[in-house]
C-alpha cells in the first residue's frame, strides 16, 4: 500500500488536509479530462460518419476540453492565491 508521505502527501491539520485536496482534485480533473478527450477521439474516429455518433463525440470532446480547461483555471487560482495571500496550496511540504 503507498503511504501518503511517499507521493508528497502529509496531514497534519485542516489546513494540510485543504491544501492535499485541492492538489489532487485539480489533478483528477486533469486526468480524467484527458482520458474523455481520448475516448471523446475514439467515439470520432470509430462512428463510421453516423450524425448521432459524431455529435455524441463532439459533445465527449468539448465536455473534455471544457474540463481541461477548469483544471487549467483552477491550477492559475491557486497559483495566484499563494503569491498574494503568500500561503503553499500546491506545494504540499509542512516543515
């Protein structure tokens, strides 16, 4: 089983839990984008150029992209937020 400590993880208090949370989510939703941007091009690539399956995949595609881009967004706002409230989201690390 991996330990928390050894993927850069540790909870110590509300504020490491918080901080742990929003780093693996804002990845999650990387991830699983990018998995529906695949499988949104597999659904493309495989309709056979049937209109109900094309638009079932475009709608796959822009829902990833939308999703990506969220991820994108919210990587941009804790970034912001540690350089102006001068607190670690993204960098796990408690000293």
């Amino acid at each position: 089983m991996i330990q928390a400590s050894e993927v850069g993880l540790t909870f110590v208090d509300i504020g490491s839990i918080t901080k742990n949370a929003v780093k693996i989510l804002i990845g999650a939703v990387g991830i699983l984008s990018f998995v529906f941007l695949v499988i949104g091009g597999v659904k493309y690539t495989a309709s056979g150029g049937d209109k109900a399956q094309v638009e079932s995949a475009r709608q796959t595609i822009t829902y990833a992209v939308v999703g990506l881009g969220l991820a994108a967004v919210a990587y941009a706002v804790a970034t912001l937020l540690e350089t102006i409230l001068g607190i670690k989201i993204l960098n796990v690390a408690i000293t």
